[in-house]
C-alpha cells in the first residue's frame, strides 16, 4: 500500500509510529493560516456569545472537545492554526477592553474635574 509503519503491522497512513516520537524539529507545511482574524471585515465574536458555548459545550468554539481528541487524535497543524485565531481574537479582545478603560477613565477624571 505504500505505508510505512513502526511498531505495527498495519499503517493506517504514509507513516504510521506505535509509540513515541522524539526529534529536535518538526516542521508541518499548512495552509489558511489565520492572520484574517486581523482583516477589518473579520467579525470577531461577542465575548458573551463565546461565553455562553463555553458553558453550554465545555470548551472553546472551533477547539476539539478533549472526547473529540481522545476518539480521532489531533490534526497537529490544524490544531496549531485555531490556536493562533484563539490568540488573534484575544489580542482583539484585550485591544478593545483597553480601549474601553481609557474611556472610562477619562470620564472618572472629567466627573472629577467637575467636583472640585
């Protein structure tokens, strides 16, 4: 069949290892990577809308569900990329709250201003 398999008699893949791997590199060519989180036309999802899929599903939206991972493995380099959007979108996040906070703290000093 063309599979290559250590430590079986029966690769499922192009390389399949029934047991550890230990290497000093390991590079995976992927593609979509996420840097579209940062594009204006991006909508990034309500943190109350992330908020209550967390409570409902018990993980983050678009990360495997740890059943999911135990059953089927993990995509390495797919895995790699949502979590980068996960990071993207906190960083978009956190810009958005600071954002929010100087606001807020310029309305405290105004008010502040006021009473003096």
């Amino acid at each position: 069949s063309g599979n290559v398999g250590i430590g079986t008699t029966t690769p499922q893949a192009k390389l399949a290892v029934n047991g550890d791997i230990f290497s000093k590199k390991v590079k995976v060519l992927q593609t979509g990577w996420p840097d579209y989180v940062f594009d204006p036309s991006f909508q990034l999802r309500p943190l109350s809308e992330v908020e209550k899929y967390i409570k409902e599903h018990r993980h983050l939206p678009e990360v495997p569900a740890a059943q999911e991972v135990e059953r089927n493995g993990l995509d390495v380099g797919a895995n790699q990329a949502v979590l980068l959007k996960k990071i993207e979108e906190l960083t978009l996040y956190l810009i958005e709250l600071k954002k929010e906070l100087e606001t807020v703290k310029a309305t405290v000093k105004k008010g502040e201003k006021r009473k003096k």
